[in-house]
C-alpha cells in the first residue's frame, strides 16, 4: 500500500470538501445580496420551485467556474505532497489556493451577475425576478439555463486567466527504467 498517495488522496479530498461547501455558500448567499428585492429564504420555505431552479443553478455555474479555477492549486499540492515540503511551501501553498478560491469566485459571481442582469435588460417586456416570485417555472427554466451556460462558458477563461497569473513549481527530473 503507498501511504504518500494515500496522504495525498486524504488531502485533496479534504480540500476539494472544504472548497466545495465554501463555493456553494458563497453563491447561495452572494446572490441574496445581489436581489434584494427578492426574499430567496422566504420563497424557498413556501416552496417556490422557480426559486429553487434558480438558485441552483447559480450554485452550479459558479462551481463549475471555481473547480476549474482550482486545478493550479490542486496540482501544486498533490506535487508538494510527493515531494515533500517546508514550512515556506505550506504558505506559498495556502497563499495560492486562497488566491485561487477568492479570485476564481468572485470573477465567477460578478460575470454571471452581470450576464444575468444584461439579459434581464435585453427581455425588458418580461419582469423575471417578479415572474420567479410567484414561482413561474418557466422563467426560471430559462434564466437558470443561461446561468449555467455563462458557467460552463467562463470556466475555461478563468482557469486560464489564474493559470496565467500564478506560478506553479517545477517538476524535478524523473528517473524513468534506470535512466536520468
């Protein structure tokens, strides 16, 4: 049994958790504040199903972008961890993987609010919001489809913007069948 890929398993899982409840968090809530006219809490407890669409599909589009954002990070953990690390890694580590999450979720946010509130205003004949409130499925159909296509869309763009952005460690030879 190799105990180091074990570690290594334990650790992006536990990452990959803590990411994950933080993402959904961050969206459900980053959402509330952006539609104050709506009470997102109220209607879910009424069982709005057009609400819960929407939200949902908040949720999914702004983890698709953040999961993909977060490979960087990801790779350069799995790669101090085979090597092994210094207390100066650890940081330059968590330093990368918060940047990564902070950068990567509020870029996800703020683009698909702003498509979502571009597309409000090219439909002006249609008052989506008020439409949700009184739980139209429909609409909500509609406006989660685009917020999941605007996910999967800058999902790509944001991981090669952070990529870009952020410096990954270099691999030390490999010794491959007895060569160098």
């Amino acid at each position: 049994m190799d105990w180091n890929a074990i570690m290594v398993g334990v650790a992006e899982l536990l990452l990959a958790f803590g990411l994950g409840l933080l993402t959904v968090w961050l969206a459900f809530r980053s959402f509330a504040r952006f539609t104050r006219d709506l009470d997102e809490m109220h209607e879910l407890k009424q069982n709005n199903i057009a609400m819960g669409i929407l939200l949902a599909s908040i949720v999914l589009s702004t983890a698709f972008i953040v999961r993909t954002a977060l490979y960087p990070s990801i790779s350069t953990w799995q790669t101090l961890l085979h090597r092994g690390f210094s207390s100066g890694d650890l940081l330059f580590c968590l330093g990368i993987t918060t940047f990564s999450f902070l950068f990567s979720a509020v870029l996800a946010l703020v683009s698909i609010w702003s498509a979502l509130r571009i597309f409000l205003r090219l439909t002006s004949e249609i008052d989506e919001f008020h439409e949700i409130g009184h739980n139209n499925i429909a609409i909500a159909i509609v406006l989660g489809s685009l917020i999941v296509v605007m996910g999967l869309f800058l999902s790509h763009g944001v991981q090669s913007l952070l990529s870009a952005m952020i410096p990954m460690p270099s691999f030390e030879r490999i010794q491959v069948m007895g060569m160098s």
